[in-house]
C-alpha cells in the first residue's frame, strides 16, 4: 500500500506540475543561504518554521549547486515522504482510537485522498503542517499532553492554523477533569510559539510579525465562500465586482465585498469559539453518559474546527484541504466520500479551469461555488453524526 502511494503521488503530482510552484520557496531558500533574514532584509509571508520545509530540498544536496528544477524535483520527493509519515500516524492514530477496527481502513482512506489531492500535496508546504497536526492528535489520543502542545505550537509556527485546535483539545481536557493535562497542553504550545518566535524579534525588529499584518490586509479570495458567492452573483448579472491580483492571489474588489471584510473579522473568531463551545458540551456529555471522553468525538471536533476555519475564513487557497486529509479518513465512509468530491471539484477548478474560472465562465464558477456549499455539508454532516440525533431524538422521547 505505501509502494502504491508513493507512485501515486510521484506520478500524480509529475504530470499536473506547472511550472514555476516551487519558484517561491526556491527564491526564499536562496535567500536564506546568502544569510539575509526573513522579514528584515526580504518579505515573508509565513511563519518562520515554515523555513524548514523550504530549506531541506537545499540541505539535501549537501552544499551542491542547486537549480530551480533540481528543487522542484527535490521537493516533490520531500512531500511524498511527509505524506508517507502522515500515514504511519493515521494509521497509529486508528490502531489507538478504534482499537476493533483495523487501521488499514483508514490509512486505505488516506491513501485515496492524499493522490486525490496529489496536484496540490505535492508542491505546497501545507504537508509540513498537516503531519504537526496529525502528531498532536496522536499525541493527544496517547495521553502525552506536553508532546501533544509541543506538535502544535510547531504546527502553528509553521503555518498558524494548528493552533485553533488547541482549544478543541483544551476541552477535550477540560471535559475529562484533566486539569494538569490541559495546563500542560496549553503551557507546551504557547512556550513552543515564542520560543521559534522570539529570535525573530530580535533579528527582524519591528518586523518580526508582518506575516500576520500581512494576511490581515488582504480581501477575500476568489475561491472563499464569501468570494466565491460573489464571483457567482458577477457571472449571473446580480452583482457587479471584479477581480484583482494581490498577496500571491485573486481577490475580489467590489464595494459588497469591502462591506462585509468587517463582518468576517468580527465573526471568524466568534465561529471558532462556538465550535469550542460545542464540543466542550459535547466532551462533557459523553463523560456524564459514558464515564469517559471517547477519541471519536475528539476526532470528529477536529475536523469541525478545520472546517471551520475554512468556511469562515477569507481566504480559501485550494492546498487548504491538505489540513483535512489526515482526519477525514478517520471518520465514517460517507464522510470519506464526500470528502473526495470536494477535492475533485476543487482540482478541477484549480489547476484545470482555472482561467475560464477567472474568465467569468458559468461552469467553473458554478463547480466553485458547488464544492463550497459541499464543504458546509461536509461541516454539518462531521457536527451533526446520525448517532448523535439518535440520542437527541431519545431523550426528548
């Protein structure tokens, strides 16, 4: 299965390339080797750990000179070998949390998804990330609270998201009364945050943070849910915006969208703290019925805060779903399945109609717009399982 993977994903991921996906991270690890600093002597628009995966490809040419398609190459083989250990760890994080069901079920998921996803996986750095995270939720499932805050402030430095699961799995602790575990938790990913931050701030000055102020800036992406709908509303006749190019991507300019930025500013965070919310009295129910807070529901709150992060955000860039793919397998086929049908509309916009998309055309915008509207099912399907109805339909008897 893991020999199938890796042709997959090699062999996927060669012949969708497109030339220049590695250009940036190229220019960025060449910047580094001259030993200017990120954000004070060049623009970074990451977290710093996310030098890490930029520079290996480098690194593994042992001081040999390195040209823009050796990096390329080089880079693809590092993602397929992240995604390798991403499914060792589906595959412990299944053995730990479903103990009668065999793990090959869900790395079987996983090993469908990650080639799905393959013209993306294999030239973005969301990989790195997306196995930080995978090792926090083991971490977690494995009662290791300080590795578990330790996976996650390296995840959160390397690419921010991570960190809004620390609250899901703050009330994952809190639920089960484990204090100390969830002190722990908390204390290891935030002493994780400034410790690979804080150098920063002293080599880069006033600048050490403009990766935030950065994303902070920025409008909504064509491809988001608000951006998406608006695109529809232009190409229907309804609403009249435009598109323009900036911060690496297509964001869309009109005076709808400029109204709303607030909004989402206001809301976003208001979202993720209800997912919070939820599943903090979700945790504690199941303990009040079971005695216990079972790893199914912990997954399940994971995949709902990382799709909401998603829905919310403004941002919605098509390497997004890489977040997902480590957790989506762990859950019931049809979730699985679903799942997949977002990631083939999501590759089929982008990188194969992209340009009619950007054109107005009716048929990719509409497959946008549809693959959103899948990711709020999918969102409400994850947050909503039949067995939880089951129990509410229940006790209201």
């Amino acid at each position: 299965m893991v020999v199938l993977h890796v042709v997959a994903l090699l062999t996927i991921g060669w012949l969708t390339r497109t030339p220049g996906y590695t250009e940036l991270y190229f220019r960025i690890s060449l910047e580094l080797t001259q030993g200017r600093v990120p954000y004070r002597d060049f623009g970074l628009e990451y977290p710093p750990l996310a030098l890490v995966p930029f520079l290996l490809p480098r690194l593994a040419t042992l001081g040999q000179p390195l040209g823009p398609e050796d990096y390329e190459e080089l880079f693809l083989c590092l993602n397929v070998f992240l995604s390798v250990l991403t499914a060792l760890c589906v595959a412990a994080i299944a053995r730990r949390a479903y103990p009668a069901r065999k793990p090959a079920v869900a790395v079987a998921g996983y090993v469908l998804l990650a080639p799905l996803m393959a013209p993306m996986l294999a030239w973005r750095y969301d990989s790195f990330a997306a196995l930080l995270t995978a090792l926090a939720l083991l971490a977690v499932v494995q009662q290791r609270p300080l590795r578990a805050g330790l996976w996650l402030g390296l995840g959160a430095t390397a690419k921010i998201y991570p960190l809004f699961l620390l609250g899901v799995f703050g009330a994952h602790y809190l639920a089960a009364g484990e204090r100390r575990a969830l002190l722990r938790l908390a204390f290891a990913a935030l002493a994780t945050v400034a410790l690979v931050l804080l150098p920063f701030r002293f080599l880069a000055g006033d600048q050490w943070l403009s990766f935030l102020s950065y994303h902070q800036e920025r409008g909504f992406q064509i491809e988001s849910v608000i951006g998406g709908a608006l695109w529809l509303g232009d190409t229907m006749g309804l609403v009249p915006v435009t598109w323009i190019f900036n911060y690496g991507a297509y964001h869309i300019s009109s005076p709808v969208a400029n109204a709303l930025i607030p909004w989402q500013a206001a809301l976003f965070p208001l979202g993720l703290g209800g997912v919070v919310l939820v599943y903090l009295e979700r945790f504690q129910e199941e303990r009040r019925s079971t005695g216990e807070v079972g790893c199914n529901s912990l997954i399940r709150g994971t995949v709902v805060m990382l799709l909401a992060a998603l829905v919310g955000n403004k941002v919605f860039s098509p390497q997004f779903l890489i977040w997902l793919i480590p957790f989506v397998p762990l859950l019931p086929g049809r979730t699985v399945a679903l799942f997949a049908g977002i990631a083939a509309l999501t590759i089929y916009v982008y990188p194969f109609q992209y340009q009619p998309f950007l054109n107005g055309e009716l048929v990719p915008v509409l497959a946008l717009n549809c693959r959103n509207l899948l990711v709020i099912a999918l969102t409400l399907v994850v947050l909503f399982p039949r067995e939880h109805k089951r129990s509410a339909v229940t006790a209201l008897a």
